[in-house]
C-alpha cells in the first residue's frame, strides 16, 4: 500500500494518454508513496473514469487552478499544454515532471535519465516548498544513451551515427489503433485508413512524420543531437541521427555506430554493459539471438546485442551495436516516474 | 514480340522461385529477345507449368545436361546449386548470370550493377561461344550503391555507415507468406507460426538472419563491405553495415551515412542524383514526404531522399541520405536482366 498521509500529493496531468496510463500503471507497480492523486485531462476527457491502486478516480479538467497542494505533477501532453500550465504550476512550488519536448532545451530546465546523469538533479526535493521544471528526455534520446553511456564514460564518444526504427505508439494510443486498422485493411485487400499518419504505415515504414528543421534534420533526429549533448553536458559530442517509423507496436530499435576518443575493444564494452544498470545484453552469435522489440515491450529495461568492433574503423576506436527499448516505458512513463522517486 | 530465330537461347534456372518468377516478368516487360527458353528447376517443381510471354511451359528438372546449347543462363537458387551447376553450364559454353552469393567475390567473375560499373563487363558478350560466370550482387549492396556511387564518382567516399530496414522477401516467396500468416495470426491474439523465421516476425524486426561471421558481423552485412570494394574496384573505402529485417513485403529501406574524401554540398548531391540512371529523388521536406518502401515496390527504379548535409562532420564532407528499392526487382531479377542486355 502506498497511499500514506506524509507523502507527496500527486498530479498526472494527459492521465487518459498513452504514456498518461502506463505513469499509473509504473506508479503502482513500484509502489510509489503518495496521500493523494489529481487525475487531469483536457476538457474532451473530463468526466472519465481511471483506476489506479485498487480505487475509481474521475478525471478532472486540466486548469490553472488544478495543483493547489500538488507537490509533484507528471505532465505528458502536447508541448503547447505544458507550456501553458507546467511553469505556472512551478511557480506556485509543483515539481513538474514534463514529457514533452517543451523545456528540454532550456537553460537551466534539468534533462534527465536517472541512471546517466542523476547529478543533473541536485537540490531539487519535495518538501523544500520550491517548485521546478525537470523534463523528460525524447525516447530515442533515453533508450539510445542508456547503453551508450557506460561505453562513453569510458571510451569518450566522439562521433554516434544513428539509425532508429520507431515504433506507432510514440504517435499515442490512436497511432497504434490506426496500425492495427491498417494491417486489417490492407490484409482484406482494402485501401488503409490514414487519419494520424498521411500514408500507409502496415506493411511499409517511412521517414519520422515530426517537422523538417532547417537544415534538413526532423526534430525527432535533432532532439537526439541536442539532448544529447546537454545529458551528457558535452559540447563537443558529434551525432548524427536518422528516425523512421516502422510497424511495430511499442518499442523503439535502434542501430547505433560509435567513434571513440580512446581504444575500447568488444569484451570490455561487453563487460561494462553487464554492469549498466537498467540495461542487459542479448548477443547470442551462435544461434542468432539479438534483442527485438518484442523482446523488451512492456519491459522495464533497455537490450543490447550485436556488439562489435568497427570493421570501418582502425583498432578498437569504433563499436557497432543495437538497442531495444519499450518506449512508452523507459522511453517516458518509467524514466519520468524514476525521476519523481529521486524527489523523495 | 522477343520471340526470334536469331536471338539468344535462354535458361531461367530456379523458375518457380519469388525471383525466378521476376525473371520472367522482367524478361516480358523488356522485350529481351530470344530464340528459346527452358525452364529450370529443382525435382520437386519439375512437371509444374509456367506462363512466360504468352504461352506456356513446362518446368524441367535442373540437370548436367539442362545447359547443352544454351546461351544465357539466369541463375536464381542457393548458392549450393550455383555451384554445382554454374560453373559447369559456364565451360560448356553458356553465359551464366548468377543471382546467388557463390561466385560474387571470386577472382576473375565479374560483379556487375550496369549503370555503376559496366567496365566490369568487358569482353563477355553471347555469340563468341564462350561461356562465363557472372555475379549479381547482393539485393542491399545494388539498392545503396544506385544511389551512393554518383556521390562517389564525384567527392570519394571514404566511410559509409549503412543500417538496413529488409523486406520479406529477399527469404523467398515463403518468408512473404509467412509475414502475411503470422499477422493474420497475432490480429486474431493467436500464436504465431514461425516455419521460415525462428521467430515472430510481424509486428516486430530482428537482426538480418544470415549467419554470423566470425567478426561479429552477419554476412549480410559483410556483403555490403566487400562487394561495394569489388563494385568500385576501390580497396581502401571503409564500409560498416546492420542487416534488420523489418515487417516489409518487397522493398528494402536503407539508411546511408557517408563520409567523403572531397567536398559535396547538398545542393550537388541533388543534382548528382537527378542525372543517375535508375534513379530518382523523393525529397519534399515541406510535406513530409520522402521515399518508402510501398513507393518502389513493383518499380525498377531506386528512391532517395532525406539528402541533407551530416551535422556531425564539419563543411560539407558528409551526407546523409535514405534509400529505397524493390529487393525483388531492381535487387535481384532487373538487375541480372541489364546484365544480360549487355551480353548482347
């Protein structure tokens, strides 16, 4: 039981979201000490019905005066809605814990992945009466440093080339139903249904639908050059990235080449990310076991497998690796609810 | 009307396969003139009938003798079979287009992608009464090098990171089938049925199921490193891959990194790309619209787009690109086809 009349007043503020329902169902599992939870939502949810601990809550509308008394509010909502209501909620001593991509870039808005850089967090507590932003990073960004890192503290990237392939529910729950609409569809030879993405997505995969920027980069591939750089607070760092979606359900893949500034062979890299915490290695060469998507859907931690040196690279400056990760969890709702624990 | 006196005679060897079949459609679609055709196959498929040009033929079991004054051969099966029979058809006389891996990085055979290195032709031409084995390249190593090697010709690569997103079908007609079942099967909350792949495929992605090799790499992946060298007759470009196989019928995505020798801005690229036969670019940032497997499937010409300068090299020294091609067309029976065309 984690409902205890000391410990911090909650809000989940998108409660009725993808990533909105898996903050309930990781806040549960890892019994998470609250006295209360708001359950909020735009005005269209309001008037629902969620379940969280054993009880029924409503979901109330999302307004300015919502976290009276909240100490820690998760946000996972559009960035315009959390622009609106997380710096104000702040300002009134909330701790918000942000998923979208609103504050990450902000100078002085803490970017967080608890088992890479838990010092990005120093002195921001419950209890103090101080209300902060910390933001979540992008999934791509959590699941891809979550191996790298261990090899970077080591070795020192200098240069990460990255492919993803991401799966539907980083568009939220519709994309994923528009997924399986699609794959009916076009198994019973009729044209798909494209309400959330402008094309086919069963039986195809295409370019992340994010914004193209100015020099070419979708946001999804700049959040993970920028984020990158600012989580490891290193400048220097030089990443390249290219996002596509493909038709998986909730777990991002991703093909990860690294340049190092210092010699780093195989069975160290190895050795270091038997050691990570929230990572495990499946790298089974014999039978042709590497980590999958599915391997790690509804999972806490990120996979890792393919490990190996370079062969485009002298020595043992370059490594090639893949990584799973479940994007809804890692990638957002467990990364966020591990940031809230480091409040307490 | 191809059918002439005069013409070549023909042998499509592994007929009844997903690339064999190609063979005859592309054949058909390009009026490749011949005076006869035999169709080859294994024991099991001899006696079934097959559609070619407007009548119809009966399937013939592969044997030492299948090749007695047969000019062309189009060689679609294992690379047990090529071997066997290859090489024999080969100093009987007939000119043999192979579609498997046997022969591709033999001394001496020839490794042809027409519109990248005809060179490699030279002296084999039907007619001279003398025999000789020819290599397709691999299905990924034609679709990437379409599009990279007019960037080569003019800036050099040095490096190139590749991560493939492989359709069903570069395992055959029956992986294809599977894809289909396995999803109709998980739709239904149903186990998979995993006969081709060891495991569900649908819904899912997993690391290129060619062997490993004993660098790690798979040999899908080596593949790519060392027919690009032979293709571009170029020893020193570093090339580094990841084969994934993701839930796609019949065209392959890949995700291309390069590093180049001499400066090429984006601007040059695009122009380059616009020129290259086979080619053709996708690349509207505005919409969001860049190329997809579905946009190539059934077409012989190769998709780029997402050309756009690399943010993690300095000046203009590196691109990224994405590209996509029919694995099945352009990656297999087109390209053995042009071949062929050569020979004339």
């Amino acid at each position: 039981m984690s409902l205890q009349e000391s410990a911090p007043s909650l809000a989940v503020v998108g409660v009725t979201g993808a990533v909105g329902q898996e903050f309930l169902s990781v806040l549960s599992d890892r019994d998470f000490p609250y006295s209360s939870v708001k359950m909020l939502a735009s005005k269209r949810s309001a008037g629902k019905r969620v379940a969280f601990d054993g009880r029924e809550y409503t979901v109330e509308e999302l307004t300015a005066d919502s976290f009276e008394g909240v100490d820690i509010a998760l946000f996972s909502t559009g960035g315009s809605i959390s622009k609106e209501f997380g710096p104000r909620a702040a300002e009134r001593g909330t701790i918000v814990v942000d998923n979208s991509s609103a504050f990450r870039m902000v100078d002085g808005v803490s970017l967080v992945i608890p088992e890479v850089n838990p010092e990005a967090m120093k002195g921001i507590k419950v209890g103090t009466g101080k209300g902060a932003l910390i933001a979540n990073p992008n999934c791509s960004t959590i699941i891809c440093l979550m191996a790298v890192t261990p090899l970077h503290h080591h070795a020192k990237v200098k240069r990460m080339v990255v492919s993803t392939y991401q799966a539907a529910s980083g568009a939220g729950a519709a994309a994923m139903e528009e997924l399986v609409q699609q794959t009916r569809e076009v198994l019973a030879g009729k044209p798909p249904t494209c309400n959330i993405f402008s094309q086919q997505y069963a039986f195809n995969l295409f370019s992340h639908n994010a914004p193209i920027t100015e020099n070419g980069y979708n946001e999804e591939e700049m959040k993970l050059v920028k984020e990158t750089r600012k989580i490891w607070n290193d400048t220097e760092v030089k990443v390249t990235a290219t996002c596509i979606r493909v038709p998986v359900m909730r777990a991002h893949a991703e093909s990860v080449n690294l340049q190092f500034e210092n010699p780093l062979d195989e069975n160290t890299a190895r050795e270091l990310l038997r050691k990570a915490p929230g990572v495990y290695i499946i790298d089974d060469r014999a039978s042709n076991t590497f980590p999958t998507p599915l391997d790690v859907s509804n999972k806490d931690d990120v996979a890792v497998g393919r490990i190996r040196r370079d062969v485009s690279q002298d020595g043992n400056f370059g490594l090639d690796i893949f990584v799973c990760g479940d994007q809804i969890r890692k990638g957002a709702a467990l990364n966020a609810v591990q940031i809230t624990e480091m409040l307490l």
